[in-house]
C-alpha cells in the first residue's frame, strides 16, 4: 500500500506535469515568434473610424496593437507600419497589411483597448 506521503509527492508531480503540457500547448499556437516592439500605425477597421495606434508586438502572422477604443472581434482591418532600420537593417520600409481582428482586450494599459489581429496579406509600399 503506497504511504500517503508518496501519493501526495505523486499528485504534484501530476499536477506540475500538467502545467507544463499546457504550457507547452499554448506554445504550440503560436507558429512564429512574437516580437515585442512600439511601432506606429495607421489604422482602418470595418465599422470603426480610421485612426493612429501603436503596435505592442508584432510576429510574421499577426500584430496586436493598442488604440483609444475597441474594434469589433471578427472585423477586416488594414493597417499599415513602418518598419525601422534597426530591424530591415537598411532603409524603413512601409508595409500595409490586410487582416482579421481575432481578440480584443479592454482594461490595457493608460485606457487603451489592446486588439490581436492576423495578417492574412501584405504589400510593401514604396
């Protein structure tokens, strides 16, 4: 018969193995690499007035960015950016993009609503 001791050290090794196949599940949605930078970018959502935002991270599939009000979760967006020497390391490149808006998050930080959406195309501008 196993001393409760040894089942109790069982339990959190259960539990702990679990906590790291989530983890490692929430990885798993994530195909490409998020990276955290402050970008500018002009913004135009269906049902929403065009405006300015700031990105909080972008990844080659998706971006989320903050703005001074929500935008409907499901909405067509384009936005474009200007990405910067420190990241093209030769000359900004603007780059318009077309996508989905997939979350939104009100209560971010200064009032701002943070809005994930995935880049389903893009164009760079000239």
């Amino acid at each position: 018969m196993a001393d409760p001791q040894d089942r109790a050290q069982g339990s959190q090794g259960a539990e702990q193995a679990s906590a790291e196949q989530a983890a490692e599940q929430g990885e798993e949605k994530r195909s490409t690499r998020r990276f955290p930078l402050r970008l500018p970018l002009s913004v135009n959502a269906e049902n929403a007035s065009p405006g300015n935002a700031e990105t909080r991270d972008v990844s080659a599939r998706g971006v989320c960015f903050f703005v001074d009000s929500g935008i409907a979760n499901g909405s067509g967006i384009d936005f474009t950016l200007t990405l910067p020497p420190e990241i093209t390391l030769t000359e900004s490149i603007r780059v318009r993009c077309r996508g989905k808006v997939v979350r939104v998050n009100e209560g971010s930080p200064e009032g701002k609503v943070a809005v994930a959406a995935v880049i389903e195309e893009y164009e760079f501008l000239p």
